[in-house]
C-alpha cells in the first residue's frame, strides 16, 4: 500500500530530515508540528501545519495541537469500511498513511539529579501516545514508526504483516513508556505496594535446566550495568540456560574484588578463586583449588586475558564451557576462537551495579531484597578471642568472606592469603559444609583460616575445622551459644572474629 500521506511530530529529531525526505521524494504529503515542522522546512521539505489542515491552532503551549478528529479519523478509519469512508468524506478527514512519532523524554527528564515535579509532569506526552496507539490499532491500514534505528529500514509499500510488526513494536515502547511514568508516581506518592517489572526478549534457548524445559531468556532494557545480560558474545554457540546462570554467578564474584582476580564457577558454586598481584598467577592459583572439579566450568576474570592463560589451559588440557573477561590480547582471542565449544564473552569495563534490587522468583510471585553491595572492612570485625588474628590473617579472612557470599549455603569458605583452599558448599549442616571443604582441600587446608556465612548453633563444625588445621574463623556471630563456641575456641588456642554480617546464599 503506496503511502500518501505521513504525519511526522518527534522528540528525537536523529535522522527524521532524511526519512522525510525519501517520504517526499515518494511523493508523499508531509503534516508536522511544532519543532518538527519548522527543522523540515529549514531542510528544505514541503510540510504542511497540523493546525492549518485541522482548522484549529495549537493551544496551551503545545498541549492541544493532535488531539482532533481529523488527526484520529485519518488514523482509525477503516478503508474497506464504506460507512467509515462515507463519513470521513463528509467531514473532511483524509486519510493518514503512516505516523512518524517518538515521545518526550520523560525517562530522561526524571533521571536528571534534582529535577522538579512540574518540569516532569510537562515530560508526560499525551498526542503522541495517542497518534502511536490510533495507528497502531489499525496497522491494517496504517505504517507506525516509533524507532529512529528503523528509518532506513522502512519499506513505503510494506505489507500488513510488516505493518504489524511494527505495531507490535509501538505498543510496547507506549508501555514502557507508562511504566515509567507509574514508576515516578509510586516514588513520588511513596506507594511502594505494587511492582511492575518489565522485560524484554533477548532469545529463546535450546531448553531450560533440562533438555525436556522450554525456556527463554529476557532482560531488563533500563538495565547498564556491568553483568552477564549485557555481556558481548564474541565466539561460541548460544548461552544455554545453564551457562546464563552460572556465568551470572561467575561474574557477580569477580566483581567483588579490585586486585587481579580470576574465579571458576561449577553448578553455580565457585570451586577455585584467587586474587593476586597478576591476573596470570591469580588464574594459576584459583584453577588449582580444584581442579577435577573445574571441568567444564565457566570461568571470570577481572583483568584482560592474556596469551599465558591461554599457555596454561592448553598446558593443564582444560576443558571450560565459558569464559568472560573485560578484554582479550589479540593474540589470546585469536587462539581461544579455535577451540569450537568455547563461549567467549566480553564483559567491557567493569563497574559497580546500578541497580538496587534483587528479585526471587517463587510459585505464583516474586521476592524483593536490596542488594548486598557493602563491602566487609577491618573495622567491621570484633575479635572474640583471646588470640588475636595476625593482619595477614585478617585479610584473608576478609577476603575468604567474599568468596562465602556467592557459595550456597550452608557455606564454608577456606582460604590462605588470596588464594581459596577449599569450599563446602549447600549442605543442610554446617558441620557437613566442613567435612567436604576438608575432603575437597585435603592438606591445602593446613594453616588456612576459615570464614561461615551464618553463626555456629554448635562448636562441632568449628572443633571439625581446626582438627583440619584451620588456624583463624571469621562467622557474623548471633547463636544463643555464642559464649560456648568463644570459650571453646579459646581452649583450643585459636583466634576467632565476628563480622556481624550474615551472607546466606539460596
């Protein structure tokens, strides 16, 4: 269907003097208004005023200018409705071919720090919706653009289902675009009662968990922080639902530290981790924590990966199913990009998160949290013990406990300098937790100091530990036997701190 007539009124005015000339040049008559007219006719296209083809000036600063019937009758008609077309002719509307139309920059507006309520409210576009969601309804007839990105794309005799695309696409930018705005009053009005969450498809996956689940993966398009969603695939097939979920685990732990730090996540649990003073010693290190269990892992560094990590996987014949760095020498790229089941990832530069929230989803709802961003400090910590931590201790009990917030729990973290010895992992009892971080890290545990996501109930997981060798505990504290466990410690001449923190994992 040829396209005779286009109503253009934008916000983003990116790339409209273009599309509105290839319009005009196809013949098409132009409407416009306000700003949009007057950039088109500084570029030379023929428009014609909103106003002057419906008769009525715009009104209240540009509040009232598109909401007319000769607007929305040229919109909504149907063209093979004669009763319809009868009555546009009798009342002079003609028909309106396609709406070119992108909304005022609330989103924008209310980001900006210490913008006032009357300069949001002004932000609210109501023509625009309007125009968007007359066409769209009637996408039978009527081409809506919404995306600048699509101008050069657009076909001017394109079909229905093309137009229905389109359309799709319109109602969705009109919602979030509502969305938004009952964001800002909730905020404003201090409603935090209902949440609305929205998403959008990225793709949809080969299966689930399981290879009998369907599944598909989406994000959250405010999203910009540094995180598996918005990681660039350089090489490899297509994250599986699996890879997703462990690689988000992966990268949420390397962010937690600024020196070198490379770690390697299996069944979203870290079973190797080290930070030292090169990203190639901290990836030696942490790899060999374990490394039966590091086969087929995903692994995350947060320093370029380099052509001697590339030496030590081949050296080590690591089989991994992913890995993610901020950057890749061309060298260590180029050579990665031959083994054919590898993913590769760029994370870009990595920042702290933006996002304040959390979300759990259950059976027929969801759970909300803030995030647990704070970062554990000596000062924090409160020594209960007679014996007191050495300060080479005290940083590897701080850094043990970074570790421990991304281990489900009940958990236990083992460590030696910046370097993990050993890791329990998900067990119902904390007691059990340490018999396999004793099991998995063997003789590694020796002199090692040991950090808990949550208190001892009993002094048998901290009497297990030190029969392991463990020579310093760091827990939050809080059990009802707190002076039993201190007391025990004590006889057993090891020296114990409380960080006051908890860090459950589920």
């Amino acid at each position: 269907m040829a396209i005779q007539r286009v109503l253009i009124s934008v916000s983003d005015k990116s790339g409209i003097v273009d599309f509105a000339q290839k319009l005009a040049d196809a013949g098409a008559e132009i409407l416009s208004t306000g700003g949009t007219a007057r950039v088109l006719k500084e570029a030379g296209i023929e428009v014609v005023d909103v106003s002057d083809y419906t008769g009525f000036p715009e009104m209240m600063n540009g509040r009232v200018k598109t909401l007319h019937p000769k607007v929305h009758g040229g919109l909504l008609a149907l063209r093979d409705n004669p009763e319809h077309m009868k009555e546009a002719e009798e009342n002079d509307v003609k028909m309106i071919d396609m709406v070119v139309v992108n909304l005022y920059p609330f989103e924008e507006t209310i980001a900006k720090e210490g913008v006032e309520e009357a300069e949001a409210i002004e932000n609210i576009d109501i023509g625009g919706p309007s125009m968007i969601r007359s066409a769209a309804k009637n996408f039978r007839f009527v081409t809506v653009v919404v995306d600048p990105a699509d101008y050069d794309s657009i076909d001017l005799e394109m079909d229905e289902a093309g137009r229905k695309k389109l359309a799709r696409k319109a109602f969705t930018m009109t919602s979030r675009y509502d969305l938004a705005i009952d964001n800002y009053f909730r905020e404003v009005c201090d409603e935090p009662e209902l949440m609305n969450l929205h998403y959008e498809k990225v793709s949809s996956l080969r299966y689930g968990e399981n290879p009998h689940q369907k599944a598909a993966f989406f994000r959250n398009p405010d999203n910009e922080d540094s995180n598996i969603t918005n990681a660039k695939v350089l090489h490899g097939k297509q994250l599986s639902f699996n890879n997703i979920v462990d690689g988000n685990s992966a990268l949420e732990l390397v962010k937690e530290f600024k020196d070198p730090t490379a770690v390697f996540i299996k069944h979203n649990n870290p079973c190797g981790a080290a930070s030292a003073d090169t990203i190639e010693e901290a990836f030696r290190e942490g790899h060999g924590v374990d490394p039966m269990s590091a086969f087929g892992c995903i692994i995350a560094v947060n320093r370029e990966f380099t052509d001697e990590m590339v030496d030590y996987m081949k050296e080590q014949k690591m089989f991994v199913e992913v890995v993610m760095a901020p950057s890749y020498s061309e060298g260590a790229l180029k050579r990665l990009m031959t083994r054919k089941n590898l993913r590769i990832l760029d994370l870009g530069a990595l920042k702290r998160d933006l996002m304040s929230t959390d979300v759990k989803k259950v059976a027929g709802g969801i759970l909300i949290q803030t995030k647990d961003t704070y970062e554990l400090k000596p000062e924090d910590l409160k020594v209960v013990t007679k014996k007191a931590p050495s300060d080479e201790e005290i940083q590897s009990m701080l850094f043990a406990t970074q570790v421990c917030k991304h281990v489900m729990s009940n958990a236990v973290v083992m460590a030696k300098g910046r370097t993990v010895t050993a890791v329990g992992a998900g067990q119902m009892s904390r007691l059990d937790s340490v018999y396999i971080a004793g099991k998995k890290g063997g003789d590694r545990v020796k002199g090692s100091v040991m950090a808990s996501d949550a208190f001892f109930p009993f002094t048998d997981a901290m009497e297990a530990a030190i029969e392991l060798g463990v020579t310093a505990i760091i827990q939050p504290g809080g059990s009802i036997r707190d002076e039993e466990v201190i007391a025990r410690a004590d006889e057993l001449g090891i020296s114990m701190v409380f960080s006051g923190r908890r860090y459950f994992r589920h």
